[in-house]
C-alpha cells in the first residue's frame, strides 16, 4: 500500500510557520517512504478564504521546495458530494443536527461538569427527530455532528505508537 498523506491550509490567512513545519514534515515522510504528498486547500470557508492566500499559501511552500503530487485540490469542489454524504449520516442516525447555541451550551457544560459536545448531543436528541426536520425545513442555522459512539478509539501513530482515547465525552476531564 503506497503511504498518502496531506497538507490542507486554509486560505483565511498566510502560510505560517507552524503550517510550513506541518507541510514540511508530511512532505518529508511521503519522499522517505516512497509516498505520495497531498495538498488540499481547505476553502470551505466561503466568508473569510481569499485567493491571496492560496496564492501566498503556494508561492510560500513553493518557495521552501516543497512540491506537490496531486493538487492543489480544492475542499469546496466536493461540497455536493460531502452534502450526501452529511444527509446519509442524519438518515443512518450516524449523526445528527445541532442547533444549540455555543455561548449557551459552553457555559451549561461548565456548570454541569459535562464535556460541551454531550451537552449539544442531549439537546439535539430531547430535540427529537420531527422536530429537527422541521427547523432545519424552515431555514434555521444547524451543525452537523457525528453521532460517535461510547467506546475507545485507538490507533498507531507512526511518531507516538498505539493511542487511545475514550470517546464517552460525559466529563470535561
């Protein structure tokens, strides 16, 4: 399996040095193992992207010899595509809508002692399904949120071998 790995800057700014040193590095492994290196703009951010920045973004990486092998690719070309798939998810109930405001559901969480996301999650789900549907039928501003599961999440980073972390998110701890 050929190793793939990515940058993806977002055009609402500069290239940083903490980007130039996240792009540096992925590059670095991608022509050590014989991979292939990524660049992804991040635009789906249609208010604040500028086409100053990506220009700036590119010029900068192509400045620090860092070439690319597939892209630049654009996030927004895909936002029908990630429109599905975002529908499919509230259908499978896999995610679902989070009207709640974040003012609100930060300052709930601290006094509950409860992680921000649960909080949104009970919301949404005291919410019920009809009555999402009909918010979100009458225009009303929405995220949508994946629906995980209570568990642990694992897997092994190259740098740091196995993590794992649990994904109850009861607790602020």
């Amino acid at each position: 399996m050929t190793m793939r790995v990515r940058f993806a800057p977002s055009p609402t700014g500069y290239l940083h040095v903490g980007g130039a040193r996240t792009a540096l590095f992925n590059w670095l492994l991608a022509r050590k193992h014989g991979g292939i290196f990524v660049l992804r703009v991040e635009d789906t951010d249609r208010e604040r992207s500028r086409d100053e920045h990506t220009e700036a973004i590119l010029h900068g990486l192509t400045w620090l010899g860092i070439d690319w092998d597939e892209g630049p690719c654009f996030q927004s070309a895909g936002v029908e595509r990630h429109r599905a798939t975002a529908l499919r998810l509230l259908e499978e109930g896999k995610a679902y809508r989070d009207f709640s405001d974040p003012d609100e559901v930060r300052a709930e969480a601290e006094e509950r002692g409860m992680h921000p996301s649960r909080v949104a999650r009970e919301k949404a789900d005291a919410l019920g399904g009809e009555e999402s549907e009909r918010r979100a039928a009458a225009g009303e501003r929405f995220a949508i949120r994946f629906r995980v599961p209570d568990g642990e999440t694992c897997f092994t980073d190259l740098v740091h071998g196995r993590c794992a972390f649990p994904t109850r998110t009861s607790t602020t701890s």
